[in-house]
C-alpha cells in the first residue's frame, strides 16, 4: 500500500473518506497509531515527535500492487478527487 497524506482534511474526513472509498470495494487502511500517542507507552518518549500524530490524522494507506492497471489507478484517484472536492464545497 502507498500512503497519501492530506493537507486540509482531519481525522474524521480522513475516515470518512475510507468508509466510502470501501463501499466501491476499495480496500484502504489508517496508518498505524503513532507510538507515542499509546497510553501505555508515552512515559518513555524521549523527544519531540511533531509529525507522526499529524500523519496519523490526516494519512490513508491506499491500493498498490505490481498487477495494478492503469484503469484501477485512474479509478481510485477520481474517486478520492470527487470525495476531496465533496470536502471543499462544505
């Protein structure tokens, strides 16, 4: 999977955007929860971390594959263009 990361959309649209994109059986995922962001482990974090928790909220995991075609590609981008400009319009 490739990761693309959105400057204007939050956490919320981010999943909202998953959601829809999986009932045209597109499969995505959320990254990972950032490390330091766990309850349990951020008593050890030792440094700053600025950027992961804004991934974290704004970042989809989408399809890739050696056999993806071209067709599959153009197909997933309108997709999130038409949902992204959904987003701009509200």
């Amino acid at each position: 999977m490739n990761i693309i990361s959105f400057k204007v959309l939050n956490y919320k649209q981010t999943r909202d955007m998953s959601l829809s994109l999986s009932k045209k059986k597109i499969e995505t995922k959320r990254l990972w929860r950032p490390i330091n962001l766990q309850n349990h482990l951020k008593k050890f974090q030792t440094y700053k971390i600025v950027n992961a928790p804004k991934l974290y909220q704004s970042s989809l995991c989408v399809p890739s594959d050696d056999n993806i075609s071209n067709s599959d590609v153009d197909k997933i981008s309108n997709y999130i263009k038409k949902f992204h400009e959904t987003i701009d319009n509200n």
